[in-house]
C-alpha cells in the first residue's frame, strides 16, 4: 500500500492540475517540467520527471534460452544401493503437458545446497480432481543413502529446446485489464506498446510478439508512467476535487 500511494504521489507532482478538456496536449501543461502526453508517440518527461519515478530503461536483446520451471520436491522413498530415491512434488497441468517421461531434472538440496540429477518417473492425473494439480514422480541415483524421507529439492524441469528469443526483463511488463504491455522508447517520448507474453523463466520473460532486437525499454518507473498515462488519455480531476 505504501509503494502504491509512493506513485500516486510521483504522479501528482509530475502531471500536476490539469482539466480533462486539456488531455492529448503536448502545450498545455500547468506544471513546468511536467509530463506532456502527444497521440501515436507517447509521453515526454523531464529530467527531473524521469529521477522522481526513478525511470530506468534497458535495449532488448535476443539470447539462447532453455524454457523451464522449479517446484518443489519431497523425498518420500530413500535410496540404496539397487533402488532410486523416489520425491514427489505438484505441477500445473499446463507445465505437465510440456514434459517427457524419463526427461532430466536438475536437482538442488536444500539443506546442503548439494546438485543432483534426476528423472522423471512418472505423472499422475489422480490428484488433480481435488487439487487441480498433477503429481510429478522424480526418481534420483542415491546408492549412499545421503537423502532422507521428508528432505526437500528444489526440481527444474526443460519444457522445450535450447532455442533463440526475444527477451525482456519481467519489471519491463505492465500486466492491465486490457493486456500486457510494454513502454517503449520513442524518440523523446515513451509509448505504451502490446506484447505476446512467451515462456517466463529466472528473472527474464520471453516476447513472441511486439518487440524487436534494439528497442529500448522502460524497466522501472512502470506503475508512476502508467498512472500519468492515464490521467492524459482518460480525463482527470482537478487537483483538490
């Protein structure tokens, strides 16, 4: 709540009062260094503007990217010699409908930080009438027995091929009830542009559409930029009302 008021703050100052009639206007503003707002190209801010909402941008770039998810684990059968740990832990259906039995699957103990390799042993639909989940058995090698019942691992599964992509930072979306967006620079101007969201992974989403290599855009200040965008293209009211 307070970071959400923290922007209506940052926007208040930065667009200051201005009657609905004045929206679209790139002239008219009652605050100097305030942003201006212009149709097709975006909105214009100051210097000092872009410090106040602490706006950021960075150019987008293609990179090699394996899709995939983690969950979490539990080991509920220890290993020997002659049998495989086996841990079990819950998956949407739409990751479990990207997944291959006997595929990899990194492995990370939480209490050791110790690296292991599993696969997958097998995906059972029965849960998901009460749980809306599928279950995912892993089975893992552990003839000396270091993993116990109960221990946790932290699981990565591939859902697709090493593959070329258009990726964005996940700050740089604006998720609204219109769809995803982007801010992108424009010249002087910042403007607000529809993306297709692909695979998410760490901390970088892939863009299937609406983005190319190069463009620059805004991964912080998102939320103050949006709000002020708003006020121009929907009207406002005067400060004070």
């Amino acid at each position: 709540m307070k970071k959400f008021f923290v922007s209506l703050l940052s926007v208040s100052l930065l667009v200051g009062c201005h009657k609905p009639e004045e929206k679209h206007s790139e002239e008219n503003s009652s605050v100097e260094g305030a942003p201006t707002y212009k149709e097709g190209k975006g909105i214009s801010l100051s210097k000092i503007s872009k410090t106040s909402i602490g706006l950021n941008t960075v150019a987008v770039s293609e990179k090699q990217i394996v899709p995939q998810f983690t969950t979490e684990v539990q080991v509920y059968q220890k290993g020997n010699e002659t049998t495989d740990a086996l841990a079990a832990g819950y998956i949407t259906p739409e990751y479990a409908a990207k997944l291959k039995i006997s595929q990899a699957v990194k492995l990370k103990s939480e209490k050791g930080g110790q690296e292991l390799i599993g696969k997958l042993s097998r995906l059972d639909a029965q849960a998901k009438n009460s749980t809306g989940q599928i279950e995912a058995i892993v089975s893992i090698s552990d003839a000396a027995g270091k993993l116990s019942n109960g221990d946790s691992l932290q699981a990565t599964f591939s859902t697709g091929e090493k593959r070329t992509a258009i990726v964005v930072p996940r700050s740089a979306l604006l998720q609204s009830t219109e769809g995803d967006f982007v801010y992108v620079e424009n010249g002087e101007h910042f403007m607000r542009s529809a993306v297709k969201v692909g695979e998410a992974f760490d901390d970088s989403l892939e863009i299937l559409d609406g983005l190319y290599e190069g463009d620059v855009v805004v991964v912080s200040g998102l939320q103050p930029l949006w709000l002020a965008e708003l006020r121009f293209v929907k009207g406002g009211q005067a400060c004070g009302h």
